[in-house]
C-alpha cells in the first residue's frame, strides 16, 4: 500500500464534509421526505464513502461517532425527527442504510468485480494474501468468495453474429427455461427441416439446474443455448444450424458480450460455435417472440423445460454461480445482520415489530414535511407531549393539560378528553382496532401474520388528528428540535 496514507485522516475529513452536507440538506425545510432521501443518497452518503473499499479497517469507535453524527443528521433530516432519536432509530425511519451497511456492500461488489475482471486486465495477476491474524474486510471477503471460479471475460473479436434468417432451414433447435416452485430449469427440442415437419421433432432435453435462489432464467436460457451446441451429434458436418430462443437479454448478451452477468457461459458459446464452424456448420441465432402462434416448436421447447422445474426435480451441485446472483446472495446475507441494537429504542421495538424494514418507506413518501415530522416524532416517542418533555426537564410534571393522567402517545391519541371531536376522522378507519397504537402508527404489532401491510388510510387519519390539535406541530418550537 501507499505509505503516504492516512487513513484516520481521511476518515476525519470525510465525516466533516458529509456533516456539512447534511446540515445543509436540513435547511431544506419544506422537502418531502422522499425528496429528501435521494438527496441523501445523491450528496451525503457518497461524501462520506470515498474511497470506502480501503478504510474501513482503520475506523474504529472513534471515526465511527464521527460518521455516525452526520448519518443522524441527514436521517433526522428526511423525516424531521428530534435530534435525541438514536441514530439506528433515524435510519431506520428514513429507509437509508447505516454506512456500515453501504462499506461492506461496496466491498462485496468491488470484490466480486475483481474477481470478473478480463484475463488481459492488469489486476487479474493479483492475489490477495490472507492474513489470518490480522485480516481485512477485504481479506475476509477473499476468504469468503474463494470458492468462485473468476469468470472469463469476452472481447469484441468474438462476437458471434446474430442471424434473423426469413426461413428456417438445416436443423433447428428451439431452447427454453423455466423458474418455477424454488427450480430453474432449461430445456429443448430438435427438428431437422429437410427429414421432419413443422410439427415434428427428433430429440428433445430437459435439465434442472438448480434452487431459484442460487439460479435464473436469464442464466437458465444461455445454458441452454449452450447445451444445444454441445450435444451435436460428432458424425454431422457442413450443416446449417439455428438456435431458436424466447429470451432476448441472452441474445444481446452473447452479440455484445461486455460484462454482463453469466460470462462463463458465453465463453461456452463461443467455444462451441468455433469448434462448429470448424467442421463446416454455419450458426445462427435466432429470436422468436413467447407468443408467437405460427412457431410450432417455442410451446414445446417450454414444456420441455417446466419439466425439469417439477416437484421430483432434483438439481445436483451448481458448477457456478452467476455475478450477479452471487453478489445478491452476498448482500442478502449481509442485511440478515442489519437489525437495531437491543439497548436502543425499545419503546420504539414494541410498536413496530417488522424494524428495521421497507414498509417505514412507504410511510413517509407520500407524506409533506410537517405531516412526516408529526409521525416520526409519535413513532419514536420523542415529541412534544408532556411526557417526552418532562424527562429531558423542558417542562416541570408530565401531566397532561387535561388532568386525567401523563401525556403519553398513548394517551394523545386515544383518550385525551381536549380532542373528542377532533378524534373522529379516527374512528373512521378504526376498522375494529380502536386504541391499537402499533395500527395507526403504521407498525407490525406481533399478532399480525408475515403478509402483513401498514394500514396507510389509518396512519393518514391519524396525522390529519394530530394536525388538527395543533399539539405537536412541527411550526411549533421548541428546545428539543
């Protein structure tokens, strides 16, 4: 490595401009909150990742409370919470990944990258020597993914030419997959034109290649297209041959390869078209529509793959992986992790038990700024009601104006006696769950089953009640805020 880096200091400067960044995306008063998340995800979050592929070994507690500060305040900023929301809170209620998250996904994708690159690139000579005392973030990813095979990479020179003949002559093979009940498979039919009929067909082949977690269908047709140029009979020479495929992507992949997902098997193509030219075959590719009713062969090329995606199916081990299903597998394994420490927000745990998750989106997009402020501030906790309040001494006692008891959330919305009237528009979409704080505040309670969805016409009624009580306001100052 460079000996001139400082890695702390960079650390230190990156924390201060994405700081700065933020504060300025917080003068933006007035932005919606789904607004001012892609300026987040446009400004401040790459301020602070420069170069993240390389430092993150060097941050440590310290560094971390730098870049966790300007992470508060830009989330803080999207949903105009309380600067006291913890920082885990504030992302979480913004939909922005904590910059841990973000270093380890670039790092995975830079890895996965490295290991894609063509075998002429100067860094493919590289090898990352594993330390096992003292191992990177890299290390451990080299570690992790030394098991993939790096994928050959195809120039321009190799391009196969894709032909559109006006009829289909010689022998013709129609290729398809399948993604269905957790398989993928592949599958085809052969018809020679000069012996057989439309309808005919000579042989056909049905292959499972595995679970739709680790496979795809766009991976599943290019190994089809391959099969079909491996399985030629070795007697036939100087014959005219047309791959027949629905999937469009493998075509343009295989015309134009770059580094597309799936290199390993374009190789496998080329390779064999060559070794077919050599003896005489001349290749084409073809394009036929899904829907297409006057080729006979496409519905049968489909059945021949859905049959390699029944229940009985069984795939034997995967010879690869694709980049990117490899990649996504990866980043899926990395936000299994992704969860809100225990010591923090348990109030806020209690009434959304789906945390941290996609639905806080949905919560805030359609929202105005001062409506999404009165929502986090109730979902948090950390709002202008007495009971917040009193804890951090703004106010003398918790009790509510109206003498009943402590003002609670809970209390705010379901039993105050100031806003009976103002409550109706309420009870409107109750739906036979008045007094459920984890409802109308758009979280999961835990009798909820794993389809469940934020009632978004209740959270609404609940903002416009809480609007119109004029309690907690976001036009209404205060200390905390």
């Amino acid at each position: 490595m460079d000996k001139a880096l400082r890695f702390k200091e960079h650390i230190a400067r990156a924390a201060a401009k994405g700081l700065t960044a933020a504060m300025c995306l917080r003068r933006l008063k007035t932005t919606s909150p789904k607004t001012a998340r892609q300026l987040f995800i446009a400004t401040v979050a790459p301020t602070m990742d420069y170069a993240s592929n390389v430092w993150p070994h060097a941050c440590g507690a310290r560094e971390a409370t730098w870049i966790e500060r300007a992470q508060r305040v830009g989330a803080q900023a999207i949903t105009g919470g309380f600067r006291t929301v913890a920082t885990a809170v504030a992302e979480a209620e913004a939909s922005v990944q904590s910059f841990r998250e973000r270093h380890a996904q670039a790092a995975a994708r830079f890895w996965i990258r490295m290991q894609t690159l063509p075998g002429t690139h100067p860094l493919t000579s590289l090898r990352l020597k594993l330390n096992k005392r003292f191992a990177s973030p890299m290390q451990k990813l080299a570690w992790k993914m030394g098991r993939h095979d790096r994928v050959p990479f195809t120039d321009g020179s190799d391009q196969v030419e894709v032909m559109k003949p006006d009829e289909l002559k010689g022998i013709i093979i129609a290729t398809s997959s399948s993604q269905r009940r957790g398989l993928v498979g592949m599958g085809g039919v052969v018809r020679d034109a000069s012996r057989n009929g439309p309808s005919e067909v000579t042989a056909s082949y049905s292959v499972t290649l595995g679970p739709s977690d680790e496979q795809n269908a766009y991976i599943a047709g290019l190994a089809a297209i391959a099969m079909a140029l491996k399985c030629l009979p070795a007697g036939l020479h100087r014959r005219d041959l047309t791959i027949v495929t629905s999937n469009l992507s493998a075509l343009q992949v295989i015309a134009r390869p770059r580094q597309q997902s799936g290199q390993r098997k374009v190789r496998e193509i080329y390779e064999c078209v060559e070794a077919l030219r050599k003896r005489g075959y001349g290749v084409a590719l073809r394009w036929v529509p899904a829907q297409e009713e006057d080729f006979s062969m496409g519905p049968l090329a489909k059945a021949a793959a859905k049959r390699a995606t029944r229940d009985e199916c069984v795939a034997g081990p995967a010879a690869f992986q694709a980049r990117s299903t490899t990649l996504r597998l990866l980043l899926d394994e990395q936000r299994h992790f992704a969860a809100i420490p225990e010591r923090v927000g348990k109030w806020y745990r209690k009434i959304d038990k789906a945390l941290p998750g996609k639905h806080t989106r949905k919560l805030y997009d359609g929202m105005e700024k001062k409506e999404a402020s009165v929502l986090v501030q109730l979902r948090t906790g950390k709002s202008r009601l007495n009971s917040y309040l009193h804890k951090i001494g703004a106010v003398e006692s918790d009790e509510c104006a109206c003498g009943q008891s402590a003002e609670t959330v809970e209390h705010f919305l379901f039993r105050c006696r100031r806003w009976i009237s103002q409550r109706d528009i309420m009870l409107r979409y109750a739906r036979g769950k008045a007094g459920d704080l984890s409802f109308f505040l758009g979280g999961k309670a835990a009798s909820d089953n794993d389809k469940w969805q934020p009632d978004m016409e209740a959270v609404r009624a609940m903002v416009q009640f809480a609007l119109a009580t004029g309690r907690i306001n976001m036009d209404q100052q205060s200390t905390t805020d």
